[in-house]
C-alpha cells in the first residue's frame, strides 16, 4: 500500500514504512460476512462526532495518525462505552498531510456500522481495512435506513460481501446470484443477521 507524505502545495514524499506491515500491498483481499463477524473483536452502530490529528513515532519514522471519536449507538459484538475513538493511519497537521490509499475516511455526522480489530495496533483498525466500514442512509421509498458498502453499492444480500474487488486474489469463491430489483438491505435486518450468527458461533464453540 503507498503511503505518501506531503508538504501541501510543494513537494512530495512517497515512503515504504516496512513497520506496518498490514500496509504491504495495495489490494485487499475481501473478508466474507462471516469472516468479518469472526474477526472483529467489537462490532457497532455509531455516529462520527469528532476527530483531531497527532504527531508520533513508529520505530525511526514520525508519522500522522488521525484519531476519530464515534457516538456509540448499539454494540452488536464486544464491549464499548458511550464513545469510541479509532486510531487510523494519516491525516492532516498543518501543511502536513499523510495520504494512505484504502484507509477510511470520516466527517462529523457519518453514520455506520464498523467492524473493529487491533485498534491502537494495526494502520487501520477495521477488518479488511475498508472493507470494515458501512455506510448507513436513509431509503427514499420506504424511509428505513439501508446499508452502504465501501464502493458505494446498496447491500442487498449477505453474499455480497467478500465478493468484490479483490476477491481473484483470495481463495475461490462462487459468485452470488442476486436478482437485480432486489431491494436494498435494511439495517435493522443486517444486525439481525450479526446477531444471528454470532448467536450461532457462540452455540458452536
């Protein structure tokens, strides 16, 4: 994955930071539904409230890493406060910015569903790196609040996720037959689905 480095409006930088070594390569491999459900060690609905930027040290490198706080509105896997403050690879300090291609971004005002691990230990701390974040919106027609994936298509079946840009590089898997005028996923239904399947897992082991 390219991290790059630059002085706003004057020079670029473009750097192999060997010591993230999550951030080897720029594809990423689309974990399944239940591969992500699995993973991640906290799953929850909240909103992005606010986030700042800050200076560190990874081994002889200072780098940019920039720290989003999200309104927790219902945890569906793991434990959680009232907040919760991810820790993510790049940002803007002054004229300063550290570009990470993949890395989610977020404004104030954003509403998701994120599935998390290695928070505070990894680049970005979302299961499959973009692949972990889901957009909620409002459906016009029936005015429930539907899911959005990362490349801005409507979730409308579970086998959709894993099942995108990516997935020549993992192990083979069928490609999902979904009508095209099915409709869109609610969010109630998504997290009924999580529930589900953790429910099950837990049974399992």
């Amino acid at each position: 994955m390219t991290i790059c480095l630059r002085k706003l409006s004057v020079v670029t930088w473009v750097i192999v930071w060997a010591a993230i070594t999550d951030a080897s390569a720029t594809t990423v491999i689309p974990p399944t539904f239940e591969e992500m459900a699995d993973r991640a060690e906290l799953v929850f609905v909240g909103k992005a409230v606010a986030s700042r930027a800050e200076w560190r040290t990874v081994g002889s490198d200072r780098v940019i890493f920039t720290l989003v706080e999200f309104e927790t509105q219902e945890v569906l896997k793991g434990n959680a406060g009232k907040s919760v403050t991810l820790q993510f690879l790049g940002g803007t300090i002054g004229d300063m910015t550290l570009e990470v291609a993949g890395v989610p971004r977020f404004k104030a005002g954003d509403r998701v569903i994120l599935f998390v691990e290695k928070n505070g230990v990894q680049f970005c701390p979302l299961v499959g790196v973009f692949h972990g974040k889901f957009g909620l919106r409002k459906d016009e027609k029936t005015g429930h609040d539907i899911i959005v994936m990362h490349d801005g298509k409507l979730l409308r079946d579970l086998a959709e996720i894993g099942a995108g840009e990516g997935v020549e590089f993992g192990p083979k898997r069928g490609k999902p037959a979904i009508a095209a005028d099915r409709e869109p996923m609610s969010v109630d239904d998504f997290k009924t689905k999580v529930r589900e399947y953790l429910k099950k897992r837990a049974v399992q082991k």
